[in-house]
C-alpha cells in the first residue's frame, strides 16, 4: 500500500538527488535507512509482531530466490512468473530476480514505524473507501517525479489480525514500494486470486482497477506482484500452481450445454438450449470472472457463421466482452436454418487472453471452443405452445 505526501523537501541532511529519479517499469535503489533493523514509535509487542514478520519475509524471500537459482530450473518458477507477471521470458525472469535479491538485502535494515488507526496524524491506516489498511509507504511526486520517503509505517491493530505468512507477505509489498520505486496498479485477493476490474475503471495502472487483464508491463510495476511471486513460489503446492497457471492460459476452458445440444428451428423459448464456456478461473454465477478473458460466440452451420445471441449483454454478442460467457441461437437464425435445410453444424467460442508474454511470444492470443450441435426441424417438445 502507498499513500501519496503533499511534496516536500528532501530528508534532512539529504541532497534533492537523494532519491534517483524513475520511471514507470524502471527500479532503482536509494540509499538504506540509517538505522539498522530499526522500529520506530513500538511498545515491545509491536515490535515482536513486526520483527517476526521481517524475519519470516526474509525466510520466503531467501528460499524464493533460491528456487529460482535451481539449474534446471524448476517448472514452477515459469508458472509463478504467470500468474504474477503474465510473462516468463528469459529477461523478466532476470530482471525480477535481481529484483528479489534488492528487496532481500533492504528488509531488514529498513525502518519500521508503528501507527495506529486516526492517530498516525494522516489517517491513512484506513482507506479513502473506508478499508483498513495493515500497513503504508509515503511518496512524494507523481509518475517519473515519484519518490518514497520517511519510514514504512506499520498500521496496528490491523497488522496482528493477519497471519504470519501475510504480514510477511506485507512486509514484502512495503519494501518493493521503497526499494523498487514500484506502484500499486492494482491489488490481489486473499491468496493472490486475481481481482476483478470495476466496471467504471478505465486506467487499468489505478491502485482500485484490480489486477484483472493486466499487461505484463503493469504488473512489474505492482508492488503486490513481487509479494504474490514470492507466495507461490514458496506457500503454494507447485501442482496447484500449475493448475492456476493452466487455467489462466485458457488450458481448461470448454463449451458446455446444460440443455443438451439439440437446436430445434422453432422454438417459444430460444435461450434453450443455452450454452456455457466452462473452465474460467474464479468463475462465479456464470458471468463475475477476473480472468481478462473477453468472448464471443458463432454457430457455424451450412457454411455460414451465424451471430448468437449473448445471455448477459445481447448487444455485444459479435464482440468480444467478459460478460459473453452463455450464449443462444435467436429465432431468426432457428428460421433460417430451418428454410435452408441444415441439419447440423458447431457452435464456437472464440476466447480473447489477456496480455501476456510466453517465452518472447508478445502476440495477442485467441483460442477457440467449438462443439458440435444437431438442427432438428420443427418445434422444440419442450418448449412447444400449450
């Protein structure tokens, strides 16, 4: 979490220089605290707590990058690289280890401050939006003119009602802020599940847009990104990681039809049959997903591909939209088969990913779902007119 400062002058004693300058998807690395291992304004409980979450980040962070250093290279450290940055080139991989390695060496001589709750003198324990926040970093100046100041502050009681691998989880996000000079473009869930984009955010680098459909580019400048690299790498068993990591690649996606996948050319219901595409990670109630997949639906039938109609936003059928995850065929188009005489044909999704770079491979990424579909003529018995 960081929380922006009026600007103001460099820390005393400090040269304006003090703090290099950076720009977005660039690191750099200011001078250490001076005091080493300090924690600033804590009764001896508070400084327990932070302590053994400096220490247990320092454990994650260690053991992360070692796996990172294991030759050869173990599968989960690509799919790790996914799911956190949805990019596992050569250069990322570098560049995010030798990232890791700034963080390890800070963490524990940086300087930690504890606040509580309205009585920090800025408030910032709690959001804006009313959220409690667990911990912050100050910053002065915008885009390439950002610089993080003063100490990480630490927000207790907020803090203690994590678990130790969260506030160590924390910690690793506070000092990727200080040391990395990196943003918060959006914040994971609870064991860093992507999170979805409200419908009225449209920077997609805004702390509150979630992390849903992120660019590789905006996720190496989260700070919540080198937290959650760490967490799978170090907490997650690699099978589920793979299987996330799988799932976010569309690996698991399928069209289902709950109806059965008959299309009868009349019809006094035509969202029957219904078709789903299946397999969306965190899918809940057929439509609030944070995958970044956007579709788009056909049914391909007497060499002709005809627009179906979407269950949650029937304007956008022919486009690709988050929201095209049930589609069915219109009676227009039941009234067409019908004249022409087809008897079958596919029903296809055509699935959009999110922004991604797969060894190099920075192209945009479609898939397709098809499956096969009988036309019968005449009135659906199901749904014939009493």
């Amino acid at each position: 979490m960081q929380q922006t400062q009026t600007p103001a002058a460099a820390p005393a004693g400090k040269s304006s220089s003090f703090f290099p300058q950076q720009g977005k998807g660039n690191f750099f690395t200011p001078a250490p605290p001076m005091i080493q291992r300090a924690t600033a304004d804590c009764n001896d409980d508070e400084r327990l707590t932070v302590d053994s979450a400096v220490s247990e980040a320092f454990s994650m962070i260690t053991r992360a990058i070692s796996i990172m250093d294991t030759v050869p290279l173990p599968p989960g450290v690509n799919d790790a690289l996914f799911l956190s940055f949805r990019d596992t080139s050569g250069p990322t991989r570098n560049n995010v280890r030798r990232r890791l390695d700034i963080v390890r060496n800070n963490i524990r001589t940086a300087t930690y401050q504890c606040v509580s709750s309205g009585e920090d003198g800025f408030g910032r324990c709690t959001s804006r939006s009313g959220k409690t926040r667990a911990a912050y970093t100050l910053h002065e100046g915008e885009g390439a003119n950002t610089v993080y100041v003063d100490n990480i502050m630490i927000c207790f009681p907020a803090f203690t009602t994590k678990s130790l691998a969260e506030r160590a989880g924390t910690i690793i996000h506070e000092v990727a802020h200080y040391y990395l000079g990196v943003d918060d473009t959006g914040y994971f869930h609870d064991n860093c599940v992507e999170s979805v984009r409200p419908v009225a955010a449209t920077d997609e680098a805004h702390e509150d847009s979630g992390t849903e459909g992120d660019a590789p580019a905006t996720r190496l400048f989260n700070a919540d990104s080198y937290s959650c690299f760490v967490h799978f790498l170090t907490a997650m068993p690699p099978a589920d990681m793979a299987s996330r990591a799988a799932g976010y690649r569309g690996e698991n996606l399928s069209i289902g039809a709950p109806d059965g996948t008959t299309i009868y050319t009349q019809t006094t219901f035509q969202e029957d049959p219904i078709f789903n595409i299946e397999g969306i990670p965190d899918m809940e109630g057929n439509q609030y997903h944070a995958s970044g997949m956007r579709f788009k639906w056909v049914l391909h039938a007497g060499g002709t591909n005809f627009r179906m109609m979407s269950r949650n936003d029937a304007a956008a059928s022919h486009l690709f939209d988050r929201d095209n995850t049930q589609a069915f065929v219109s009676n227009t188009v039941r009234g067409i088969l019908e004249d022409r005489g087809v008897t079958s044909g596919e029903v296809v999704c055509t699935v959009m990913l999110p922004p991604q770079n797969i060894a190099g491979n920075t192209g945009q990424v479609t898939i397709e779902r098809r499956l096969p579909v009988t036309i019968a003529r005449g009135m659906d018995p199901f749904n014939a007119p009493i």
